[in-house]
C-alpha cells in the first residue's frame, strides 16, 4: 500500500538490544493484547498478518500487513519533548491514518499541546520555505543562511523535522536533483502536503483536541521487570482463552506464572534474535513476526508430538470431550510438577459430576 504525503523520514538505523530493552519489552507487552484481544473479541487464531515494526517511524508499530495500526514511542523515567519532537509525532500518525501512543511512567504526565504546536510549526515551515533559494555561492554571509533556502544545504544531515531534513526527504521521493528548478518543485509539494496536513488538524479555524490523535497507553509500567509480570498475566489469559484446561487446573499461582514465564522468555529469546541480526546488518527497522509469537504460546504447536507432555495432553482431551458427549462436567485439575530435570504434568484425581 503505497502511501502519499509522506513528511518525516523514518528511523535510519536500529539499536542493539541493550539499547532498546525497555522498548523492547513494552512492544512485546503491547503484541501479547493484541492476540489476546484477537482471540477474545475475534476468535482469531491466524496472525500472520501481523507484526512488530521496531524502530522505522517510531520506537515500534504495530502493523497489518502494510496498515499501520498503531504507532508508539516510549520514554523511561523523565523526559522532555520539543516542539519538533511533537510536530514529526502527530506529523507520522497523520500520513499513516492511524493513532498514536505514549508510553511513560504513571508519575510523568504527558503534553497537551500536539496539535497546537504542529500548527504552528506547520506555519512555521511554511514561512521558511517561502524565501528565495540561493546557492551557496550566492551569499554575502554563509552565517546569516536562515532568510533563505540553500541548495547545498539539502544533502547534508539534518535534525528530523527541519526545514531541510522535510525538503530532502520529500525531494528524493519524487526523484528531484539538487539544482534551483526542481528545489523549487520539491518545496512546492511540501507546502502542498504541509497545507492537507493543516486543513485536517484545523476547522473552521479551531484546532482539533489531542486525543483524536496522541494518548497515552491503558497500562503504565515503573520499570522493565513490572512489564514483564504483567506480560506473564497476558499470556495466561491467551492460554485460558485457547484451552482453559491447559493452563487453569495449575497446581497453584506460583506454577501458572513460572509456566508464562517461560513462554515470556521464549519470545524475548525471539525478539532479541530478530532485533540483534537487524542491529548487525544496520537495517533500518526490524520486523518481529507476531504469528511467530503466538505460535510460542499456542501449546498445540509447540509441544512435541509422541513427548510425555503431548500424551498427556491426548488423555486430558479425550477425557474432556467424553464427558462433553455424555453432558457431565469434570472437576480436574492438570498440575505442573517442576524439579530440577525440567516440567512434567499430571492429571490428578478427579470426580465426574451431572
């Protein structure tokens, strides 16, 4: 799906993991909703329409296929954010037709004044993309470059949202070479896109209320381990959803929780891979693949066929859908027995009843 009025050029490199754990967990927490959202709302069970974009237009995205559905950016502790920083945000969430998400910790509080800023920078930018545009040959002082646009300037490495780092990014979309008559043509399809952008923030001359585009997300976590137990939770709901009878009957708390723990430590295994391999080949974004995700909780598909567990889970199954025909409910309970030798399950003792 080819996407027109693009702005703000993305993400250029990726982060090793260490670099990028905080997001790295938050992205993998905000995947794991949505299979659970999935399979509750949708019975859904096929996700391979769906992945993890990390770093590209923002910390991570979640997409469907091409479609973004949802763009985030995470900030640890405290933080500040520039008017340009909000510009690109709102900028991004605009040319993708999607909604944006913050995530921060409960005690930061987070802006109110996106739109309001865009508009202005929006006037902004286009107030500097009206002076001349000279060469740099052509200046009586190279220091006092601000009252116009130079040519040579372009190419160069400019901050995200910039004047310059806007007009490059546009020009090399359509191609243009770095001379007067096409800098001139570049400019004018950004004030073309800057204008749509503007008519669709403001109306009637009133600016349109932040959260119609930027929210912070349902959950707010203090730090990475936080993150981590409730993405535990998460799995546990996904299992329960896909078969309560897997995961339900548990011994006790502490066994359904080390049992999602290790499933959560699967997908980071995963998601470092991924995010280490794109780090080394200096791409520019990774792609973490949420059917492979789900395909980690899904114990159907993970559990090895003719192992000791697998034919548990054939008795437990064949039990259960006996007694399905026979319209009886069963009281059982699957435990999980760990020792040091690793996880082997058992069916206890249990009562047929009418």
């Amino acid at each position: 799906m080819k996407v027109t009025n693009l702005l703000i050029r993305p993400h250029n490199a990726i982060p090793s993991w260490e670099g990028y754990e905080y997001q790295g967990h938050i992205a993998l927490f905000v995947a794991l909703q949505k299979i659970r959202d999935e399979i509750v709302d949708n019975n859904k069970r096929d996700f391979s329409e769906f992945s993890i974009e990390i770093e590209g237009i923002e910390d991570f995205s979640i997409k469907q296929n091409d479609k973004y559905l949802s763009i985030h950016q995470v900030k640890a502790g405290g933080f500040s954010l520039e008017e340009k920083d909000k510009f690109c945000f709102i900028i991004s969430v605009l040319q993708h037709d999607t909604k944006g998400f913050f995530h921060i910790i409960p005690a930061e509080k987070l802006p109110i004044d996106f739109v309001c800023i865009t508009v202005n920078m929006i006037a902004t930018l286009k107030n500097q993309f009206a002076h001349p545009i000279k060469n740099k040959n052509e200046l009586a002082d190279p220091k006092k470059s601000c009252d116009c646009i130079v040519v040579e300037y372009i190419s160069g490495n400019s901050a995200k949202g910039d004047k310059y780092n806007i007009l490059k990014f546009v020009m090399e979309q359509e191609s243009l070479n770095h001379n007067k008559k096409d800098v001139e043509s570049g400019i004018n399809l950004v004030v073309q896109k800057l204008d749509h952008y503007n008519g669709i923030l403001v109306d009637n001359n009133v600016s349109r209320s932040d959260d119609c585009y930027v929210a912070l997300f349902s959950e707010l976590f203090d730090s990475t381990s936080d993150v981590e137990e409730k993405s535990y939770s998460i799995i546990a709901e996904i299992l329960n959803a896909l078969d309560d009878s897997w995961i339900i009957g548990a011994s006790s708390d502490d066994d359904r929780i080390k049992y999602c723990r290790s499933i959560y430590e699967q997908i980071l295994v995963y998601a470092k891979k991924e995010i280490t391999k794109s780090h080394e080949l200096k791409h520019n974004n990774c792609k973490i693949c949420i059917d492979k995700i789900y395909d980690l909780i899904d114990i159907d598909k993970t559990i090895e066929k003719g192992s000791i567990p697998y034919q548990y889970r054939m008795v437990w199954k064949t039990i259960k859908n006996r007694l399905k025909n026979t319209h009886k409910k069963m009281d059982a309970q699957m435990l999980f027995v760990w020792n040091a030798k690793g996880t082997h399950y058992v069916i206890c003792t249990s009562n047929a009843k009418k």
